[in-house]
C-alpha cells in the first residue's frame, strides 16, 4: 500500500485569475477558497504571481497561477495529452451537461468508456475538462488483482519494441 494518502491539489497555470474563478467556480460550482499573492520565491528571486485554489467534495484542490510575467504558451491541448477529469454522480454529469450547452459553452459527450461516462468542456485556459460518472462496471475494471493492467502494459511495451525493430 502506498503511503501517499491522496491529492491535496493539482496546479495549473491560468490567462487571468477571474476568467479561471467564473468558470471553476461560477460555472463547475467549485468554491474559491484561498487566493495569494507571491511576490518572492523560496530562492529569493522577486516575482509577481497570484496562487488561487478551488474545492472539491474530497478536500482536494484545483489550483491556478497567473504570472503575467513568465512566459507560457497556452494551447488548445489534445485529450491524450492533457485533461483534468473530475468526478460527478450521474445526475450532476446530466445537468451540467444541459447546464454547459445552456451556456454556450462548446460541451462533448456523453461518452460510455465502459467503465466510466464522461462529458467535456474546455476551460478559459484552453485545458480539457472532463466530468466523468461511475458505471457499475468501474472497480471491476480498475482492480488491479483481476484486470491484468501489469501484463497489459508489457503487451504494449513489447508492441512497441518490436515495431522499432521492423
């Protein structure tokens, strides 16, 4: 068992601190619940970055820094690249289904992947946001004991090898 006792947050940079809180928080419901200046870092180099964080049912965080002066290339990212799937009961992954197109905010789904359904928006900062809904199939298709995951994982990396060598 691993001693690492869950997510506290994951960090994002964001375009503008308030574009980032009227989705997370006015439109996903997340709750804004600390917003901090950062004006020097822990080596000692002055900087200018605000550190804002939003709450999920679990206790863990999504959080945000907006530094106008550092350099980042925000970019529409691919699904396989990057995107953040939060967890939603079935009947919040319906309303805020209707909820986003409502809004008129481009909205995927719903996808069934078998384990899981999912639908998609994309945040202000152009990241892939993905509401995902248990299906009865789910812990049976992520137990590790039954599912084979450590084989399946050698199949592809063989896979891969042996195409190089073709």
């Amino acid at each position: 068992m691993s001693h690492i006792r869950g997510l506290h947050h994951n960090a994002y940079r964001c375009r503008d601190s308030e574009e980032t809180r009227r989705f997370y928080e006015d439109f996903l419901e997340l709750p804004l619940t600390e917003a901090f200046e950062i004006k020097q870092t822990q080596t000692g180099r002055n900087t200018r970055v605000l550190h804002s964080f939003y709450q999920m049912d679990d206790g863990s965080f999504l959080a945000f820094f907006e530094a106008p002066n550092q350099p980042f290339e925000f970019k529409e990212q691919h699904d396989f690249d990057l995107h953040i799937a939060l967890e939603v009961n079935d009947t919040t992954l319906h309303r805020m289904l209707a909820k986003g197109k409502a809004a008129g905010i481009p909205t995927r789904g719903i996808a069934n992947h078998g384990f899981v359904q999912s639908i998609y928006f994309r945040d202000p900062n152009s990241y892939v946001i993905e509401l995902t809904s248990k299906l009865p199939a789910h812990d049976n298709a992520l137990n590790r004991t039954t599912n084979n995951a450590r084989g399946k994982l050698d199949q592809w990396q063989a896979a891969k090898q042996e195409s190089k060598n073709i």
